[in-house]
C-alpha cells in the first residue's frame, strides 16, 4: 500500500505558499507555481476541481498582491533557491507534487532538483507551456518599454482586451508592470546548468495553439528524468489552463497520473 504524505495543511501561510484547497488527510499535495507576471489567483480555479485527499498550495512571488511591497526577484535560480528553502521547513515525511506553468515550469524544476539535493524526494513533478530547460529565451523584452511588454502580453492572453486596460490606466501599469519586467528578466537570462535528470516522474502538458511551445519541445522534458515520463495534449492557446472548459480534464489528469504512481 501506497505510505501516505505527513499531513501538512495544518501550515499557515508563510511568505512563499499560500493554501488554496485545504484537505484533512491528504494523501497529494499540489504546490502550484505562477507563470510569469502572475499571482496564486492563476490556480484558484484549478484548484476547486480536486477532491478530497489532495491539498492544493501556490507560490507566491514577491512583487504582486499581497507582496507588493517586496521587491521583485529577477533570476530564476534565487526565486528556485527561496522556495525550495520554504519547501523544506515540511515534515520530511512529505512528498510534494510541484506544477508550474510557463515561467513557473522552469521554476518548478529547479526547485525540483534543489529538494532532491536536499534528499527531499517528490511524487511528481507537472511542467505546463514551457519548453525544457536547455531552451534559452532569445528575446530581451525585459529590457523593452512598456508598450512592448504590454503587447507581449496581449500576444499571449486568451483575451487582449482585459490586457490593453494597461496602457490608459498609467497607475495600473505602475502597479503590475514592474514585476511582470522582473519575471521577463527571470525568464531571458536563465540558462541551464547541465546535470543529473530528476530521479521524478515527469508530465510534461502543452496546448495545441501555444506560440511559445510546440509538442517536440514538450517531449524534450523526458531527458530531464530517469523516471516515467509522459505527455498531454489540451486544446487552446499559451493559457489554455484559465479556460474553464479545460480545468477539469487537467485536475483529472493529475489525479490519475498521482493514483498510478
């Protein structure tokens, strides 16, 4: 029979993760990263299509929210280095299961191969909209004007038009902008360190219309693990996880993928 986690929910919030979906007993437990530019909200959606016996956190980066007066981390491998700090204060009895989206993908990897270090050992380890990490990021939008920014963002919404409100609301723009250049920064300037694969279990999901990803870049994740690796497929663009025709099909997925191993 599978050994079930140490039951962490009984955690409050720190700095880094805040709960989304408490459970009792739980025998999963989702830590959620952001992508770029984003906040937990990103996964409260997601986060009310799991059952009983999962425990849903995300990351909360500095610079948005609830951190806004933190100032912005613009490297991947400090943020990695931060969380992966926090990840460890649970009981060590704990098997988190990390998914990142875009940015969050990356980011959810590095703190993957820094808790494996620490002889922390994860269930699994879920990479959404983001090509592996030899990928290097050619553009330099971090260091573009806001109106680039702003149309890069566009490019990659669901719906621009939410996004345009940032050019004629100026103290808007002032609000979020500064952390979505950081996470730009973050993005751009990271480069992967070769190393040993992950010893976790990989699923690496990409949708069928993401500019940023294509399904051979999806594939290059298995070389990033010794373990069982695997792919899915969603229809939609890079942020095919916000439409709400999808989120149930992924929380299945999850689940499935976690009850089998």
């Amino acid at each position: 029979m599978k050994e079930k986690p140490a039951v962490v929910v009984m955690l409050t919030g720190t700095d880094w993760l805040r709960v989304l979906k408490p459970d009792a007993d739980p025998r999963n437990v989702l830590v959620c990263f952001p992508p770029g530019g984003g906040s937990v909200t990103a996964y409260r959606p997601l986060a009310r299509h799991f059952g009983t016996g999962t425990a849903v956190f995300a990351v909360q980066y500095p610079g948005r929210q609830d951190r806004l007066g933190d100032k912005p981390i613009p490297d991947l491998i400090e943020l990695a280095d931060e969380i992966a700090q926090d990840l460890r204060r649970w009981p060590a009895g704990t098997r988190p299961v990390l998914f990142g989206h875009s940015m969050g993908a990356t980011l959810a990897f590095e703190t993957a191969r820094r808790l494996e270090a620490a002889a922390r050992p994860l269930a699994h380890l879920f990479v959404s909209g983001r090509p592996a990490p030899a990928f290097e990021e050619p553009g330099r939008l971090h260091l573009a004007s806001d109106d680039a920014l702003i149309a890069d963002l566009e490019r990659l919404a669901n719906d621009p038009e939410p996004v345009g409100i940032l050019r004629t609301e100026p103290a808007l723009a002032e609000m979020i902008l500064p952390a979505v250049r950081s996470d730009y920064q973050a993005v751009e300037t990271y480069r992967y360190q070769p190393g040993e694969p992950l010893g976790t279990p990989i699923t690496a999901l990409v949708s069928t219309a993401d500019p940023t990803t294509s399904l051979a870049q999806a594939g290059d994740w298995r070389n990033h693990t010794s373990a069982d690796f695997e792919t899915a497929t969603f229809p939609g663009a890079h942020f095919y996880l916000d439409l709400p025709e999808n989120q149930p099909a992924i929380a299945a997925l999850i689940t499935r993928r976690l009850s089998h191993g």
